[in-house]
C-alpha cells in the first residue's frame, strides 16, 4: 500500500484540525452557539475552505466518529479468510484500539455532545445504519447467507453500543474492550 503523498497529508491535516476545532468551540461554547466561521477562524481558514471538507459543524464534530467506523470496517475486511467471522469481528473491534490509541479525552468528548444533541444523534444514527450494511456486506463476502449476515452485523453493533453504554454508564474501572467483550460473550453463542 503506498504511503499517502504531501497534499494528501495536508488534507487530512486541514480535516483533523477542522475536527478538533469543532470539538472544541462545542465543549467551550455549546454546539448550538458554534458557528462554522468561528470554527474556520479557530484555525485561520475561510468559511469557503470548511465548506471543502465538511457540510456543516455537525459533520466536523462528527469526523472522529465517522473515522473510526471506517477503519473497523477495513479492520474487517482484511481479517484472514480462514478465520470465523464472528471472530474477525471482534479481532478487528480489538484491533482498532492501537489504530487509535487509548480512548482519550477527545473521544468521551464526542460521545457525550452527541448523546446531548439531538442533531448529532440523528447523523451519528445515519452513520451506524449505512456502517451497517457496508458491515453486512463484508460479512456476507466471507459467508453464503446474506440475511445471517445483515442481523451478525446488527447484533455486533449492537453490542458495542451497549458495551460503551455501560462503560459510560458506570464508573470506567475496566477498559472498554473489556466491557464490550463481555457483552459480546453474552451475544454470540449463535455465531460461532
């Protein structure tokens, strides 16, 4: 796989920083009183260069989300052939943590303003839905039975949801991972 090239690099830069803005001015501020110009002005860009990378200030607070589904679905993707699928799934759910790091400041920051924005909920909702048949492709790549795929996908998802619900929930002693395996075990007697 080749190395992305300097303007390639720029542009997830520029995207990363927009991102991180936004983020940002929304603790600081209150996602209803960002506006686009004050998240642009926050990294010396017009209000016509965000327009380039992100539709709206929803979109760019929600970069970091959307990335993550990204790279678990490629994380998926790449898992050997041989490998049973439910297994690949959760291979590659533990896979994204070092993809990430620790799941630091910025990201329970995300999750906490899209679960206090209605606005947020409904695209992070859209988002999940179009991972998940993406998701369920992938699966159904790897095995015969497209609806077996379409509800192990579901399920999956489901369970990290509800995985990070609880982390959230309760007093984060255990790793995420830990609480979404354990969910997970609870779920996937029928997939292996």
């Amino acid at each position: 796989m080749n190395s992305p090239g300097l303007r390639e690099r720029k542009k997830a830069a520029t995207r990363r920083a927009l991102h991180e803005a936004a983020l940002r001015l929304a603790v600081e501020r209150g996602l209803d009183n960002v506006t686009v110009e004050a998240i642009a002005d926050s990294v010396d860009l017009s209000r016509r260069t965000f327009s380039n990378y992100f539709a709206g200030k929803e979109d760019a607070v929600l970069y970091g989300f959307e990335q993550g589904l990204g790279t678990l679905l490629e994380l998926v993707r790449v898992r050997p052939a041989e490998e049973p699928t439910w297994t690949a799934l959760r291979n590659a759910f533990h896979d994204l943590g070092p993809q990430y790091g620790e799941r630091g400041p910025e990201w329970l920051t995300e999750i906490r303003l899209i679960r206090q924005h209605p606005s947020l909920l409904a695209r992070q909702l859209a988002a999940i839905a179009h991972f998940e048949r993406d998701l369920a492709q992938t699966i159904a790549e790897r095995q015969a039975d497209p609806m077996r795929a379409r509800v192990m996908a579901a399920t999956f998802l489901t369970g990290i949801r509800l995985g990070t619900q609880l982390w959230l929930d309760e007093p984060r002693t255990r790793p995420l991972t830990d609480v979404v395996d354990d969910v997970l075990d609870e779920m996937s007697a029928q997939f292996r």
